[in-house]
C-alpha cells in the first residue's frame, strides 16, 4: 500500500529495509549502471526482489558504516552516506550489455 498519487519504484522496500538497518546513512542512490570501486554481490538478483536485502547485507557487514558503495549483480548499484557530499566522488560506468552471470 502506498499513499499519494505516484507509485513508488519497486525497489522501495530493498532501501527501506536499508535504512532501518544502516542508522548512519542518510542518503541513498539506486541506479541501474556500475560503480569504479564497488564491491559485487555475488549473486544476480531481479530488480525489486526484496533478496537483495541479504545479499547486500553479505558484502556490507558494518551497518555503522558511514559509506558504502554496492554493485548489484546484473541490476545495477546502491550508494549509501552519512553526508550527501560523500556522493560526490563516486564514479558510474556503464553495465555491459549483454551482462554475463
């Protein structure tokens, strides 16, 4: 359920999820290319399947971390900070296409 006029992207609880797990962030950026740097989970997950949850939760195992940089296998990534301006250093490359598992 969902309140307003525009529904949410279908990724909304894998961030929600996020958020309640990881206190010290306060911004988020989902996109659906790569990030230089960033570390893969291991598996291909589609996008909205609340998995990803686990599986970023297997590579980001300090959930006191301030920053935090995820390639999501075959989808896309997730950057997560405590200030916005750490954002700005972060660096996105194109997926491959077509992406091999």
């Amino acid at each position: 359920m969902y309140y307003g006029d525009h529904k949410p992207s279908v990724d909304t609880p894998i961030q929600l999820e996020l958020y309640k797990a990881f206190p010290k962030i306060n911004y988020m950026i989902h996109a659906h290319v790569y990030v230089e740097g960033g570390v893969f989970i291991d598996i291909t997950v589609p996008c909205g399947a609340i998995e990803e949850v686990s599986e970023i939760f297997e590579v980001a195992e300090d959930t006191m971390t301030t920053f935090e940089v995820i390639n999501l296998k075959g989808h896309g990534c997730i950057i997560m900070a405590e200030k916005v301006a750490d954002m700005a250093k972060v660096k996105f490359y194109k997926r491959p296409t077509p992406e091999k598992n």
